[in-house]
C-alpha cells in the first residue's frame, strides 16, 4: 500500500449528504442512497478501487484503480464518459474545482486530462515515482509531490514550475517562521491551516520543510481566535478545530460525525472493516466500533480485548446495548451478548426488541 493510499477516506458524501460513494476491493466503486441504504450504482474495474470521488457539483464520478485506469462517470445514469489509461502504474487522481479537469499521478509523472474528452492537457515530470498531486482551490495552480525528494508548483494552465514565482511573491511571508499575519485572508487561512495540519510549508527553494513550532502555535491561536467570529470562514474554522465527537460530517452540516456513526452502526449490519477502522480514527472510545471491530480479527486475545473493551463502555442506551448483543451473538459470543442484551433491559426494561433478542441469545447458549 502507498504511504498516501492509507489516508485516503473510504467514503464520501455527495454535496447534498443525500447519496454516499464507497470505493472497494471487489473491483468496483459503489453508489448509496444515504437515508435507505439502497445501492443506486455499480461502477467496475478490473482491480481493487481505492479512490473514488464526486465532482464538487455531484454530477460526475471519478475512479481510480490498481487496474491502471482513472474513469469518470455520468452518476445519474452510470454510464462511463471517458477513460484514462496509466501504463505506468496510478497513484492517485483528483478532480478539478470546477470538475473540467483530472488530474493524475503515474509513476514519475503528473498528467493533467480534459475531463469530457480524455485528451491529455499536460504533463509535469519528476526524476522518481510521484504518489500524489492536486489543485489549489481556485483551481490555478498543481501541487506535485515525489520520492525524489522534492514538491514542486505548477501553473494549471500552462505547465509552467512556479516555485520560483512563490518566493518573489511571497517575500517574507513565503518564510519559515514568518509573521502570524498571513491569516488575514481567506487564501492566507488555507495556507496557514495547511501548515498546521501538515507541519510543512514552502521554503524559498519551493521545498516542502518542517514548520517553525513556534510560528504554528501562533498560527493555530490566530485562526482559532478568527473562528469563534462571525466571517464567512468562521465556521470552516470552527469545523477545522472541533474534535472527533463533536465535528459534523462536513463543515455546512449539523449532523456529528459521532451521530452519523451511531445511526450507521445501529442500522447497518454489514459495515466494512475499513468503514470501522476509519471511524475509529475519530472516535476510538467508541464501544460499539470497538466491538464490531473484534468481529474482523483474526487473534483471539486481541479480539477479547475489543469485547470487552466495549461492553466495559456501552452507556445506559437501550438500543445502543441491544445493537452490541447483536453484534456479538453474531460473533458467536452467547454470553457476552447476554450481558448486553441485560444492560439494555436495566435502561429500558420495557423494550421488547431486547426480550425478544434475550430470548433468542438465551436458545444460542450452549447446553451444560
């Protein structure tokens, strides 16, 4: 696996959080109705699908996969618009903000493709492999990034390096440790959250170095003083800053991500361990992830230690309790589902759901 490939997110929301798009290793990127569950689109390969995305109009979806190709696609009909083939091996695709162009990295070069016809646009070398490349979010410039121990920017339009260009135009503030001023502006306040979650920035050769600590402290306590404002960035900010149990799914959303995982968990029977693990990255106190993780493992005292793990944190939640025992009597665990299903009638002795399962765990248990 790349060493980018692992941060890719399994899942994706359309912008309306009405459709979900999954990438898999079945050879196919798929196409969810968020509220029903109900699958709308297959979208196949000839090898795992480890990156799949929406235009930022939703309109279109783009693919990459270990077959060697990058594929958009119609996402109301299905239907495949163009194909970009990639003999050197993909890395990694992305689409442009305004969804005309796709970006690409294969082997030690980045390839820039109309995104409708599938004409190549341009290309931008490197001496080694380059794992990743993207837009800024106006859509001018490309960022490439090599094992060959550089990052290079590039102008979008014409393939132009424009490191050089960065530092005469960014002066000092281009510099490492550089005034906390460059948080003024909303390009500014990307470039500062870059370098915060990052801990990289430009330096005046156009290399990727390690942010000053001191200059990204001021940083953060300079964009976290702007987010509790009433600006138009104030929110992203805020979103930027919250934690795992209280960040929304996205930042114009009220749903939390903790609220969208407890409606997955106890309506979804067949979550994927890559689903579990990246949820787990956000709320690793979670006790019925913890569980349904032990469902995936394959060492037996490292499963025990999820179970119980879990059971020791389920809260006074009758449906939460209930879901847990369903998870384990699936997991073959009787016993330990009891205990679940019990804490679910202590919070809510009325709740048949659990007496009916109680009943149903109690006929699994083994015969003494």
């Amino acid at each position: 696996m790349d060493f980018l490939e692992a941060d890719r997110p399994a899942l994706h929301f359309s912008s309306d959080s009405a459709r979900v798009l999954a990438a898999s290793a079945d050879h196919t990127a798929k196409l969810w109705d968020a509220a029903s569950g109900k699958l709308l689109a297959s979208f196949a390969h000839l090898d795992e699908v480890f990156q799949a995305e929406f235009s930022r109009d939703g309109a279109r979806i783009l693919t990459a996969s270990k077959d060697k190709t990058a594929k958009v696609w119609d996402t109301a009909s299905g239907k495949l618009i163009s194909s970009f083939d990639h003999p050197d091996g993909l890395y990694h695709a992305a689409f442009s903000p305004d969804g005309a162009r796709i970006l690409t990295a294969s082997g030690d070069t980045a390839k820039l493709w109309d995104a409708m016809s599938g004409k190549l646009v341009g290309s931008f070398e490197h001496q080694d492999t380059v794992p990743w490349a993207g837009f800024s979010p106006d859509g001018t410039r490309i960022l490439t990034v090599s094992r060959d121990k550089t990052a290079n920017l590039w102008d979008a339009a014409t393939p132009v390096d424009l490191a050089r260009e960065v530092k005469e135009a960014g002066g000092e503030k281009s510099k490492v440790g550089a005034s906390v001023s460059m948080a003024n502006s909303p390009a500014q306040q990307v470039e500062s959250l870059s370098a915060i979650a990052s801990g990289l920035e430009f330096s005046d050769e156009g290399s990727l170095v390690a942010v000053n600590e001191e200059h990204r402290s001021n940083l953060t306590k300079q964009l976290k003083d702007l987010a509790q404002g009433l600006g138009p960035s104030a929110r992203f900010l805020q979103w930027f800053f919250s934690t795992g149990s209280d960040r929304t799914i996205f930042p114009a959303s009220d749903l939390k991500i903790a609220e969208w995982v407890d409606n997955t968990l106890l309506t979804n029977s067949n979550v994927s361990e890559e689903w579990v693990r990246n949820a787990l990255i956000l709320l690793p106190n979670h006790p019925l992830l913890h569980i349904a993780l032990a469902g995936f493992e394959t060492d037996s005292k490292r499963s025990d230690f999820l179970r119980s793990f879990g059971l020791a944190r389920l809260p006074k939640n009758s449906a939460v309790c209930r879901r847990a025992g369903e998870m384990l009597l699936a997991q073959h665990q009787p016993r330990l589902a009891l205990a679940a299903v019990d804490n679910a009638l202590l919070a809510d002795p009325t709740d048949q759901p659990s007496e009916r399962l109680r009943l149903k765990v109690l006929n699994a248990m083994p015969e003494r």
